[in-house]
C-alpha cells in the first residue's frame, strides 16, 4: 500500500502550523522577565535607602521614574523609622529677601534641599548637610556643638551672599513634623497640605550681618519663633 502524502519528515514532532505551544513559551518568558526587572527595582531602591552606594544612585537615576512614580523608593527616608527624629524628617533651609516682611511665610525661599524629592547625588550632600547642622543644634549639652553650628550656619550664609549673590538677611532651619492620618483626611485644606506651616519648627534663626566680602551671622529669638541664639565673633 502507498504512504499518504505527507506522512514521512513529520513523525514524532508536532503538526505543522500549530504555533500555539512557542507563542505560550514565549508570552511566559516575556511575563518572568518583567517581574525579575519589577523585583530588582524593589530591591535596588529599598537596598539603596540607606547609605546608597555611587552605582546604585546611578541605577536609580535610570530607574527613577518607575520607582518614584508607582512609590517604591521612599526617597531617602529611611523607612524603618518612624518617631520622629531628626533622621526621619524632613529639613528646610530658608533664606529671607531683604526687604520682605519676616512674619510673611511665602515671602520665605528654600535654600536647600535645592531640588525637592529627587535622588540625585547634590541633594543627598544637602540633606546631610542639613541633618549635621540640626544634630549640632539639639546637643545643647556637647561642648563646642553650638560653635560647630555656627560655622556652618556662617559658612551656608557666606555661599548665599557672596557666591550666589542673593539679597539674604537672615536665615532659618526649620524641622518638618510628622502629619498624622487625621490631619490628611482633615476637611481643613491646611491641615491636609503637608508643606503648610503648621507642620513645621523653626530650630535655628539667624541674622545675615555683611561687610564688603566678610560674612557674619547672629542668632535671633523671638515671642513667635524660639531658638538657642549662636553668635560668631571675628
């Protein structure tokens, strides 16, 4: 008897045309790519929480977009804090325009962090910066920390005035408080905004005294805003 047509080259193996199985195979490893790509996205920004290494603040500059915007990264907040310390919150360096009215909050600039929620490497020397110059505040009782202070306090003053030329007489730091789930879901619009002055302690104050190249700073209190006073002679 003759073979069918067809019957011989094509023993053992699958029929021809169907392409369902290679399809399915290859969806499969599309999908276990995205979600090995997805958890090392977790793991690089968690990982790099704490003391970020040069290559993963480069990885998370590519990243960036992914991770912030579905908010995986907790931008540079160490997450596994949540009292409050200086360490867990967020700080403001303020500058105020000569001229303006001090007690006008949005007369007020943000010298640093000078950019807001990024991860780039300038604004993490910025919070650090911050975070030292807060650490030397609240140690009333270290000797040489209020000195410490104002060096740096002298030092940012100096950079304002001088190198960037802006018209600052005075200088604030002030502390972001935690807000709690209440004040979000608070029918009052400024308990809900988080950058509303409720939430914030001023720390530090200082006044910009300026002859020709030389920078000086003196430290002020007042009924509305209370703080150590920090004082630098020549």
């Amino acid at each position: 008897m003759g073979e069918r047509p067809g019957s011989r080259g094509n023993e053992g193996g699958t029929p021809r045309g169907d392409d369902s199985g290679g399809d399915a195979t290859a969806w499969q490893s599309w999908v276990s790519l995205a979600i090995v790509i997805h958890g090392i996205c977790i793991v690089v920004a968690l990982a790099a929480n704490f003391s970020p290494s040069p290559l993963q603040s480069r990885v998370l500059e590519i990243l960036g977009p992914y991770v912030n915007g579905l908010s995986f990264h907790p931008a540079g907040t160490p997450f596994y804090m949540t009292h409050g310390t200086f360490l867990d919150v967020d700080w403001r360096l303020e500058w105020l325009p000569e001229g303006s009215d001090e007690s006008d909050e949005a007369a007020w600039k943000v010298a640093f962090p000078s950019s807001a929620n990024s991860i780039s490497h300038r604004r993490q020397r910025e919070v650090a910066l911050l975070r030292e110059l807060a650490a030397q505040q609240m140690e009333t009782e270290a000797p040489g920390a209020a000195s410490r202070a104002a060096l740096l306090t002298k030092a940012l003053a100096y950079d304002l005035r001088i190198i960037q030329r802006l018209p600052a007489v005075s200088l604030r730091l002030r502390r972001h408080t935690l807000q709690s789930p209440e004040a979000v879901d608070s029918p009052d619009a400024e308990s809900r905004d988080p950058d509303s002055s409720l939430y914030f302690d001023v720390v530090y104050r200082a006044d910009i005294v300026v002859d020709g190249e030389r920078v000086e700073i003196i430290g002020r209190t007042s009924a509305a805003e209370e703080a150590a006073t920090r004082e630098i002679t020549p």
